[in-house]
C-alpha cells in the first residue's frame, strides 16, 4: 500500500534538523520521510480491524518529528519505521465510519490485567507503552505494527474505535481527536467555580480548540487568548475569548482583565490559569510571568528541551501540570475525553477549523502548510485518502 | 506693525508649502486652486512684562479688588498654577509663570501672608518633574517651596484632598482640590495660548477630580463643541462656566490672572519656520536645507531629544487680573488679537502638516491617539463659525505617526491603543464599554498618583477630542504615517500627499477644492 514512512536514519534525521531550524517543514524534503509502497499492517486478532483512512491531520508533534526537533526523550517509547499520523477519520471494512482514539494502552498491547492507570480510563498514562505484544509505540502513528493515518490502511483495537455519527462531517470527525488533547488539557486544571482568569498561549489547532474547551466547559471565566496571525485572532474571538492579544501585549491585557498591578515587568497577581499551548521557551516563561501566585500552569503543547527560569514558579508557588492525549474526566463525572471532544466538536462547530486538504503525493507541500499555517491564515491541514486507489 | 493673516491662493508660481511632519518637514506642491490660510505675524509683545504684570494685579478687572487689598497676614493663600501642557513649545526663562507668581509673592510678603501653598494645576495630567516645575516658576520660587512641602501637585485621585462642593443646576459635580477651596484666596496664573484656555475652566477642570471632569470631558459635550475654541458654541465652555460660577457661589473666592503670548514660536535656527515659502531669503533656505538634511541622519530618539529641548522665544502680549469672567473675556480679545485669520466658506478637503508636539508629550512621545488628537482634536477645532472643511469632507495630515508609547508617561494609552481600538474607533462605543474600567483601574490610578503617567481616562478624553471631527469628516488620511497605526485608528495611510489627494477624490469627488492650514505658527480660522 501507498505510505509515507519515517524510517530510522540518523544521516536524514540530521538533515531534517538542520532543514527545519531554517524553516518549518523543510524537513519533510531531506529527512527520513519519504512516500513508499509498503506491506499493509498484519491484523493481530480478533479485537482488530483495518481502518482505511478518510482524512488524517497534520499535527503540531508530528512536524516535530518531520522536522527532526523531537525530543530524544520518544526513542524508547517508538517503533521503526512507523506511517505517522493519529488523528484520523476512516471507513471500516464493513463501512462504517470511526475516529481512531491512537493511545495504545494495555487493553491494544494485550497487557491484562491492565495497568492502574489504564484500569481506572486514564490510558494517556499507561505504564506499558514499550511492552506488551505490539512493538514500543505511545499511538498509532508511532509503532512500527499498526501502521497509521498517513497510509492506505491501519490497523485499530476495537477499544480505539469511535463511531462516527451519520450527521458528522469528515473534517468534523478529524478534529475530534486533537479537540480531545484540548479538551483534557483544559479540564486537568480548570477549576469552574472559582476560575476568574484564564489565558491561553497559541492559537493554533491546540489553542483555539482548548479557547472552545474553556469556553464550554469553563463557566463564566474570562478568556485572554494570545494569538499572533489575524485569521487566529478571529477565530479566537469566534471560539469564545474575551480578549484576544498579541505576544508583545499579553502581559498588559492580562494585567487588564486580572486588575493586577505591576512591579518592573512583574505582575503582582494573575491567571488563575494558564494553558500554554506552544510549548517552547518563551510561551513557558510567558506562562509563568502571568500566572497569579498559586496559579496553575497546563502544559499542553508539546514541549521539547526548554531553558526557563523558573523563579517565578518557585516564588508564585504555581503548579505546573503537563496535559497528554485523553483519556476520562473527573472534572465531567469520569466520562471519556473523546466522548466531550464529539460534543464540543458539534457545539463549536469545530470542523470549520480544517484549511486545507492535500493528497499524498503532494505531502512536502501538505507539510509546509501546516509548518506555516499561522501565517498563511491556516489552521489544520489534513491529508485526503478518500480519492486515493486502494490497493 | 505685523501682518495680518490671510488666505493665498496657489497658483503656478507658488513655492513648495513646508508641512509639519513630527520632528522634520515636508516641503509639498498643492494643486493649483489650492488655498493656503497664512497665520497672522507675531504681535508686539509688552515692553516691561513685570511691570505689566503688577499694573494688573493692582487695577484688576471686573468686580475684583486690588490683589494686595485681598492679602493679610494670617489668612491661607493658595497660588495654582497651568501645568506642564502650557505653553507650546516650553518658553525661555523667565515663563510667564515665574514672572507672575513672583509678584503675587511679594506682594503677599508685604501683606505678612505666611500660609502660601503653590499647585500645579494637573487635573488627570502626569505629574511634572524637578526640571519642569523650576522651568515653570524658576528656581528661587521652586526653592522657597519645594523642599517645606508647599508646592503641591493637585492628585485627583487623593479622597482627603479633595471636597465635593456640590452640583449645578445641571447635576454637574463640582469637586475640587481641598486646599484650593478651604483657602481664603485661591490665585490662578495662566498662560492662555489657544482660546479654549483659562476663564473658568483653570479652577473647575485644572483642580477637579474624575468625577467632576467626566460630565464636561464626555463624547456628547466634544460633539456639541462646534469648536470648543469658539466659546460661544461650545459646550465643553459652558460646563465649566456653570461649574464655575457654582464655585463662585459657594463662597471659594478666586483671584485669576491671565496672559497670552505671541507666535513668536522658534528659535533663530528655525527661523524659516516663521516666514512665509516665497519670502525665504537665502539664509533661511540654507537653514532649512541644513536643518532637514540633518534631521534625515539623526536617530528617532536624538531627533526628539534635539526638538524637545526647544525653547520659544515668545513673549508675553497682554496680562489681565481679577474677576475670571472679566479677565476671560479681554484674554479671549488678545488671544484672538494674534490668532484669528478671516476665511471664505468651506473646501472639500483640509490639509495640514503636525508637529512633533502637543499638549501631551511636552518631554515625552507623541504616540498615535496624540497625533490624532492633535490633528483632529486641536487643528480641526481651531475655527469659528463652521469649520474649514465641509461635512463629509476629508483631512489629510502629516505626521510620521509611529507605533510607538512613552512607557511611564502614557501606559494606559498602550492598553487603549493594543485593546479599545482594536475593537472600535467609535467614540460613543468606546465610552460606553471601556471608559470606566481604566478610569477605575487601579494600576493606573497608582502611576497616576506616583509616578509620572497620566491618568487611566486621559487617552479616552484624546479620541473625545477628535469626536466632532469625526462625527463631520468623510475620511482621514495621513501621509507618511506607520500604515499599522494609522490603520489601528481607522484612517487610512497614504506615502505622498498627491496619493492622499487621489484617495480623497474617492470621497468626495473630483477635482476637490482644498485649503491648507498652516502652521506654523499657530492661528484660528474665522470660517465665513
């Protein structure tokens, strides 16, 4: 089947590197990423069935690895060669169509008993990632057994399967996944009943999907959303931010909507939370400087080796939380993440959020796209699998 | 004898007209049938200024007695004083102010008054400095002052330095600066540059608080100002008039003194600044040449550093004391006396070049609400009768207009600039949704009273200001301007003046008339 495969190569791996610290996305044309013709994935057992893929987005993670900035901490904890790609909508062979949830957790590794995070619904921190029958692999997209949705065809454990209702849109259905991580990472911190003030780094698919998260789910908390590209701070506005501020103007605006003083360049008070949701050095010290002492910071974009000085974390007594993947709720009575992201997706009317689809022959273009959506009014860029020859 | 203003009209033979473009020049081609208003020349100032200023104190105006038959020993003195917002430029030592006082000081002296408190007269103005209050009333009266506590910045945010006196007849409050009112004599010096300055407004707008300024500092006053120069059709005149004579009748007793000074405006290196295009000698065309040559590779910071430090030459024209009303009514006369230019009806558009200051940003950035301020608060408004351009007509102006803010001076203008217009320009909107949070926010509130910024509500009262230019205006566009900013304001920018003129057809037509307002120096259109 057609795939694109990111194989081991530490020669390509530097090149993407090099590549991707000129400009987002160059490393999808010298690094280990290349279209194949590769075997389909072998179906391991009953509980397992092939899903072709509709549509599968391109994720801020998966640029990171494309672009060789991923960091070292992931090499245990993947596979070889691997077809990227998790957030996905596909058909079944039966023809129905599923949104893959690609955590795999004990239940897909055939671990049983399970884990105790997987036994109480909180798969995003599985103990058994590595083990297990399948090869090392966080998601689908990552292990070299499943295959993912950057191909032809995967294979999926029937506890990854979520139907697809009959009025759902495909780019509907393909954003459920990444509301999910937004969805969650909003919910782990947020306090409904006592959070005046939340601010929100990024505005990318992430950030203005976790603006929607707050905003459903967050009562009357105001949204201060830090957006740098016009067509994201209209979004972010549209999705429910109360203030939309640019990067130079965060400070201010949050100092405006909290009624903090400052000292210097310190606010006195703050957010009661913060969701950075870009995950590099200045969005954390961002994160930190306007956070209200005792505030709580969610980490939600994906960081990688970051040098912050955390003074202010220390001294602000702020609590800092990192916001994997999915998985259940306390804060919503324990129910699952992909269960609230389905609502929110149909609530915020969230498929609007897809700019643009490309085939997968045209996968360096795809790239740098979304390496660059911000800029180019974009959002999430998604491949199209549906017109392509199965075979 | 100086010459009056007057209105020329272009034609082939007519030079390049200078422009004010911040801190430089643009030297620009009107079309011809363009009409350019000439300011009239400077009028002659008084020959013994001191001894002018005592001949008033003594023979007051109105129903006043004489300053010294109102002083005796025991009694609480008040002397307030404009503050650093007058006069445009910064005058050469001695300022009006330090002559005056210094009188009114020796003749309380000679009268045994003890009790004497000096107060710059703020209202929501930043707070001067060392430098500026000894350039204001010079170093031997900031001297005797200063370091006993008894020179005093008026704190409009200070609940024990303030009394409410009550409210007028149109449920106006009137609150003022404590010691002001609680004195047995409160003496005000002004310096009247432009007709809108002095009479009542010194007292009810100078030492009020918020809470009294915002029922004259409002979009629906600035929209029934037509113009606020003009006192007989000005709403925000008479606000202050009603304060004013409520503070009158509630027993605080004011002695105030006027005067006004000529456009003598510039130092002799700009000397070309002051002479009409087509009478530049050869001096003054070399000064120009060296001037902007100059100014083009000199760093922003250094070319504010060199116009802030500008120092006028002009001089003191008229003094006037006594009774405020009667005092107010011979200032306007001077006033007018140097500023009023007779103009024939209205063009389709109005040009004019902005300078690199205003009341706002004497030492400091003339940030983009200032330009607009300046532009279409103050320039436009400069008329009596009608305005000079016609409803629905265009304004072109001059300014670099650069994103950019004095950070201790104007922090709460950053805000009103990244968050109101952001979201809208309309004055009314604006007012509506954002007024009271920043003139309530604390933070400001803090550097208000601390440090050297201006008040949360100033920048709002900067958009109030443009209000009724542009409840009249088709369209703004300025030359020259940061198009980030100007766009943020919601004008349009335009790289050269014959750009602007193009987009302004799309307006208000073809072949537009024009009329250009010079300056400098300064004058007030008497639209016919």
């Amino acid at each position: 089947m057609k795939a694109l495969v990111f194989e081991r190569s530490l020669p390509k791996f530097a090149a993407a590197r090099v590549a991707g610290s000129v400009s987002g996305g160059l490393g999808a044309r010298v690094g280990p990423l290349r279209l194949a013709d590769v075997d389909d994935p072998v179906v391991p057992g009953p509980e397992w069935s092939v899903v072709r893929p509709r549509l599968a987005g391109i994720c801020g993670s998966d640029l990171a690895t494309v672009d060789g900035k991923a960091s070292r901490y992931f090499e245990p904890i993947v596979s070889f060669p691997f077809i990227p790609g998790h957030e996905v909508v596909g058909d079944l062979e039966d023809g129905r169509r599923v949104v893959l949830e690609p955590v795999l957790s004990c239940a897909t590794r055939g671990i049983d008993p399970p884990c105790e995070e997987c036994g109480s619904g909180h798969i995003n921190r599985c103990h058994q990632i590595a083990f297990g029958d399948l090869h090392p692999g966080l998601q689908t997209g990552y292990c070299a057994d499943t295959g993912g949705g950057w191909g032809l065809r995967l294979i999926a454990h029937e506890q990854q399967l979520h139907p697809v209702p009959a009025d759902f849109s495909d780019e509907a259905a393909v954003m459920v996944e990444p509301v999910a991580c937004a969805v969650h990472g909003a919910l782990r911190l947020l306090r409904p009943a006592e959070d005046g003030v939340a601010v929100v780094i990024g505005a990318g698919t992430l950030g203005l999907c976790s603006i929607a998260a707050l905003r459903h789910f967050g009562g009357d908390v105001v949204i201060v959303a830090v957006a740098k590209h016009p067509t994201q701070r209209r979004l972010a506005r549209d999705l429910g931010a109360n203030v939309v501020a640019g990067p130079d103007e965060m400070a201010r605006a949050v100092r405006r909507a909290t009624g903090a003083m400052m000292t210097g360049d310190q606010l006195n008070g703050g957010a009661d939370l913060v969701i950075d949701c870009v995950g590099n050095d200045g969005s954390l010290a961002s994160a930190l400087s306007v956070s209200r002492p005792g505030g709580r910071v969610s980490l939600v974009g994906m960081p990688g080796r970051v040098s912050v000085d955390l003074t202010a974390l220390w001294q602000k007594e702020i609590d800092l939380a990192g916001g994997y993947a999915y998985g259940v709720e306390p804060l919503a009575g324990g129910r699952r993440t992909f269960d609230l992201a389905f609502e929110l997706v149909r609530e915020a009317g969230l498929e609007r959020l897809v700019s643009a689809t490309y085939p997968l022959e045209r996968y360096k273009e795809a790239i740098d796209h979304a390496a660059n959506a911000g800029r180019r009014g974009a959002v999430k860029v998604a491949f199209d699998l549906r017109k392509e020859k199965r075979r | 004898m100086p010459r009056p203003g007057f209105v020329l009209d272009v034609d082939r033979s007519t030079p390049p007209t200078l422009f004010w473009h911040g801190e430089g020049f643009r030297l620009e081609r009107l079309p011809t049938g363009s009409r350019v208003v000439y300011p009239p020349e400077p009028v002659e100032a008084l020959g013994d200024p001191d001894d002018a200023i005592r001949q008033a104190l003594l023979h007051p105006l109105g129903d006043s007695r004489p300053l010294p038959d109102l002083l005796s020993a025991g009694m609480k003195l008040t002397i307030a004083f404009d503050d650093v917002s007058l006069p445009l430029p910064p005058m050469e030592r001695p300022d009006n102010r330090q002559r005056v006082i210094e009188v009114v000081l020796d003749m309380a002296a000679a009268a045994g008054v003890d009790d004497v408190v000096l107060i710059a007269a703020l209202a929501l103005h930043r707070r001067m400095t060392e430098s500026e209050l000894r350039h204001a009333l010079g170093d031997r009266v900031y001297d005797a002052f200063a370091p006993h506590g008894l020179l005093l910045q008026h704190d409009a945010e200070d609940p024990a330095a303030l009394v409410l006196l009550g409210e007028t007849d149109q449920g106006e409050e009137v609150e003022l600066n404590r010691r002001a009112v609680e004195s047995d004599l409160l003496v005000y010096v002004n310096i009247n540059l432009v007709a809108m300055d002095g009479g009542h407004k010194s007292v009810a707008t100078g030492l009020a608080s918020y809470r009294s300024l915002r029922h004259h500092h409002n979009v629906r006053t600035m929209l029934h100002s037509r113009s606020f120069m003009d006192q007989e059709r000005s709403a925000l005149h008479s606000s202050n008039w009603r304060m004013g004579r409520f503070i009158a009748a509630s027993g605080v007793k004011i002695f105030q003194i006027e005067t006004t000074l000529n456009t003598d405006t510039f130092p002799s290196a700009f000397g070309f600044l002051q002479r009409r295009e087509w009478e530049w000698n050869g001096r003054d065309r070399a000064s120009f040449l060296a001037v902007s040559k100059t100014l083009d590779r000199t760093p922003d910071r250094m070319r504010r550093s060199i116009f802030q430090a500008i120092k006028s030459p002009h001089r003191m024209t008229s003094v006037q004391a006594g009774e405020v009303e009667a005092v107010h009514a011979a200032t306007t006369a001077n006033v007018y006396r140097q500023h009023l230019v007779e103009v024939d009806g209205q063009a389709d558009v109005l040009t004019f070049g902005l300078p690199y200051i205003c009341p706002y940003n004497v030492n400091s950035v003339m940030n983009p609400i200032l330009v607009m301020c300046l532009g279409l608060g103050y320039f436009f408004n400069l008329y009596r009768g009608k305005p000079l351009v016609r409803p629905g007509g265009v304004v072109i102006m001059s300014h670099p207009t650069p994103w950019a803010f004095h950070p201790v001076h104007h922090p709460s203008y950053i805000d009103f600039f990244e968050e109101v217009l952001a979201d809208t320009t309309d004055p009314i909107e604006i007012e509506k949704t954002y007024e009271e949070r920043f003139a309530t926010d604390d933070w400001y509130r803090h550097l208000y009273r601390t440090s050297h910024a201006y008040h949360g509500v100033h920048p709002f009262y900067m958009w109030y200001w443009g209000a009724h230019a542009l409840d009249h205006l088709g369209g703004v566009i300025i030359v020259g301007g940061d198009p980030r900013a100007v766009r943020r304001m919601g004008f349009k920018p335009a790289s050269t003046l014959r750009d602007a003129l193009e987009m302004a057809e799309d307006v208000v037509g073809p072949e537009p008339t024009v009329t250009h307002f010079h300056c400098p120096p300064m004058a007030m259109a008497d639209v016919r």
